[in-house]
C-alpha cells in the first residue's frame, strides 16, 4: 500500500513541476527541458527528479544549473500545489534515455535506406 502512495505522490510532483518549469520560471537559460520522470524515497523526503533537455551538451547543462539555482522556489510551489507534511528535497538528474532513442532510431534509419539501396 505504500509503494502506491510514493508512486501517486511521484506522479503528482512531476505533474505540478512540469507545469511550473513550462510556465512560471522566467529563466531563459532553462530551454525545452522535459520532466521525464520523479522517484521518491520510501519515506517521501527526497525527489529524484529526471529532465530532459533538447539541444547542445553546454544547452543542457545550463538548464541543469539553472533548475538547480531554481530550486528553492521549485519546493515552495510545490509545498503551495500538494498537501504534504514535508515538501521532498529535489534533486536533478539528466535522463538521457531521450538522446539513446533517438540515436537508435537513426541507426535504424540508416540501416533501413542501406537495405533499400541493395
């Protein structure tokens, strides 16, 4: 039963940080950043939080900078949004499965016109 509220609770922090980072943060170093996904500890007190970033290494890590200069004002909306007894400790983490699918999905391509052309 508690793995369901973690999992629940996960859900919901990704929700509501999704919507404040598209929406609310002003920062311009923070570019397409994606929330791909939220792991919390058992007790609810740390949010992993996994981003993506579409654009150049240097791109991505000035939105991982600024997201981690943001984060302060990221916990306070999130504590204003869900009813929590404590507001989770974020921290956040380049999910990189985005980039991986989209190299495979270039192999694949290029294997695919090689095939084509024989």
């Amino acid at each position: 039963m508690a793995r369901i509220r973690v999992s629940r609770v996960g859900e919901q922090i990704k929700k509501e940080l999704s919507q404040v980072i598209q929406r609310e943060i002003k920062d311009p170093r923070i570019g397409f950043v994606t929330v791909t996904g939220v792991e919390m500890s058992g007790d609810l007190q740390v949010a992993k939080v996994f981003i993506s970033v579409m654009g150049q290494e240097n791109t991505k890590e000035e939105s991982l900078a600024a997201l981690e200069k943001a984060k302060g004002y990221l916990r306070s909306e999130i504590g204003r949004r869900i009813q929590l007894r404590y507001v989770p400790e974020l921290t956040f983490v380049m999910d990189s499965t985005l980039d991986q699918s989209e190299h495979i999905e270039r192999l694949l391509h290029d294997v695919q016109k090689e095939n084509d052309h024989e």
